[in-house]
C-alpha cells in the first residue's frame, strides 16, 4: 500500500464523521459532496492497490471487471453509492467498503513484501 492510498484511509478516519453528522442532521445536500468525493477518493485505493491509474474518463465498472483485487461485491457496491450519494444507506456502504478494503490492503501488502 503506498503513502497515497494510506493517506486516504487516514483521510475518510478524519472526515467520516463530520459525513454521519450531515447525516443525522437530516442535511443530505450537504452530505453530497464529501460523498462524492470520498467515492472517488475510494476508487483511487483500488486503482493504485491493482496497480493501475485512474483517468478522468476512465468507466470504472470496465476497470473493476479487469482488476485481480477489490471488495466483495464492489461493482454494485459502488453502483449504488454512485446513484444515490446523499441517502444514508450509501455512507453505510462507503463505510464498510473503506473498513473492508483497508484490511485487505494490509494484507495484500503483506504478501507482496
């Protein structure tokens, strides 16, 4: 894992909950953005942990299809969050994505040294 991908799972630790709080202030337009951000800040990891770049145009569902490595269920996963950024469920998801593929990031840097 390099130092960019560790710094954004410091990053979502950081700014995480400031998202819940959108959240439990019923404040979805302000939950947006930071959602949208930090989906895109997700598909980074998983670009750079597959080794590979993320380009702006680039459609991540044909990426993902290609990749060795990623989340259970990740396509859909992301899909979703992707449609609805600022309901609830979707900080749900991104939350235990980011749980989920940090740990396997570990893991995976474990086996590669």
């Amino acid at each position: 894992m390099d130092k960019n991908t560790e710094n954004i799972f410091a990053e979502w630790k950081e700014q995480s909950q400031e998202i819940a709080l959108f959240f439990k202030n019923r404040d979805r337009k302000s939950a947006k953005e930071p959602m949208e951000y930090f989906l895109q800040q997700f598909l980074r990891t998983i670009y750079s942990i597959n080794g590979a770049h993320m380009l702006q145009s680039s459609n991540y569902r044909n990426d993902l299809k290609k990749f060795k490595h990623l989340p259970v269920n990740a396509i859909e996963r992301l899909s979703f969050i992707e449609d609805q950024p600022d309901h609830y469920q979707s900080y749900i998801q991104l939350s235990e994505l980011f749980s989920e593929w940090e740990k396997k990031s570990v893991i995976l840097k474990k086996h590669s040294t």
